[in-house]
C-alpha cells in the first residue's frame, strides 16, 4: 500500500433545487448550467495508507474462499461488487490479518457504522479518494487520458487487468477508468437517503467522465460490471 501525506482537498456538488449533481452530470444537461449553485468545502485529509490498484478477483476470492486459485483471474480488478459487499470484504480481509474490522454492521441490510479507532482495512472517504487521485496535481486528471486510463474510446468495452496505465505521481494505478470505486461517503443523506458516492470513471464511460472531480451515486446493493473498489487503512 501507498503512504498518502496528509493535506487539503476541495470538495464541490452542485444543487439545483433539492437536487444534488455530480460534476459529469452538470456538464451533460444543456441549460442548467446557470440554475445550478456550487457548493464547496475544504477537508483537512489525515496521512492514511491507500491500495496501488483496486482489489482484484483474486484476492476478493481468497479471503471470501470463494474458489481456488484461477490464473485467468489474476490482475483482473474485481467488479459486480455492491458498496455492502465491499463493507463485508473489508471487514474479512482485516480479520484475515489480525487487524481490527473497520465496520460494525447492525444486521443484514442493516446500518454500518465505521470504527474510527480500528486498525482494519477499509473505503476511502470521498475527499481521501480524490486527494490522493490527484496526488499534488492541480487539473481534472493527473495526466493524459490514453496513458492514465481505460475509456470507452480505448477498451474495447471491455475491463482490463489492473496496472497497465500510468500511474499518478504517489504511485497509484487505474484511480481513472477501467472501473469506478466506491467509497465510504454518503452522497447527500437530506436528498438521496442511503446512497452511497463512487469514483474515477470506467472503461465503459466517455473521457468526459474520468476525472478527479466526477462524482456518480447509487443505494448501497447496487452492483454493475465496471464497478468495484479499493482499500485503505488509517495511519
């Protein structure tokens, strides 16, 4: 896992009404621009460890002991995974290495509330994703699209196995496309409930859409083929 020092990050939405929008979404509907009020906020991010590459299905087949070991498996990230299937994952991977679980889940489906005093495995929060997805840089990507990512204009519509992009300055692979990445942050509790935020575009998405700021949104079982995560621990 990558070191991350710690710093500031500055986190913007957009509200149109009680609506919230993602930065992908306000650039995509013609008109609204000028109805739309960005919200911004500054977050102090702590020094915290984050993963170079998201979990792979290799991995998330072991500690799940799913199957036994597929070569065909190995550096391909892992997708089809819901944020709570993600909670779980992080939870038995820190069990599996004597560290204590991050999440404390109240029943099936149930609330899951985050332990800040473990020293398991977890989500990035959302500022902690895109602090270190930019990695000192300054612009909506840390460098150009074909070398930093798979998009739809390069993927052939297809996933590919992780670390084959550039990565950014910190060391860290695929934070732009191949597949998006859930993170621990609810998206806007006062108008979306449950749902939770996901990161950095995938191999199915325009250039438009892998960037730092994008933000996408969905409920918490939501799971799709170019959705997936990766994991960090606290310092």
């Amino acid at each position: 896992m990558v070191s991350i020092p710690a710093g500031t990050e500055r986190i913007r939405a957009y509200r149109d009404g009680q609506k919230w929008l993602s930065l992908d979404s306000k650039m995509s509907i013609p008109g609204q621009k000028g109805n739309m009020e960005e919200t911004q906020r500054m977050v102090e991010v702590d020094t915290f460890y984050l993963a170079k590459h998201p979990v792979t299905r290799h991995l998330y087949d072991v500690i799940l002991s799913n199957k036994p070991y597929d070569e065909a498996d190995d550096g391909m990230p892992m997708v089809n995974v819901s944020w709570d299937d993600a909670i779980a994952f992080c939870n038995l991977l820190s069990e599996s290495c004597g560290l204590k679980a991050c999440y404390i889940v109240n029943g099936d489906g149930g609330e899951v509330m985050w332990d800040r005093s473990a020293n398991g495995y977890r989500l990035p929060t959302d500022a902690e994703w895109q602090y270190a997805c930019k990695a000192g840089s300054t612009g909506y990507r840390y460098g150009p699209i074909d070398d930093i990512a798979w998009h739809e204009d390069n993927s052939n519509a297809t996933v590919h196995p992780v670390g084959l992009k550039a990565p950014n300055n910190w060391g860290l692979y695929d934070m732009l496309g191949n597949i998006w990445e859930w993170c621990w942050d609810l998206y806007d509790e006062q108008t979306y409930g449950s749902y939770r935020v996901f990161r950095g575009g995938s191999w199915a998405e325009t250039t438009r859409v892998c960037g730092a700021t994008c933000r996408r949104r969905s409920h918490p079982d939501f799971a799709i083929d170019d959705l997936g995560f990766r994991i960090a621990r606290s310092h």
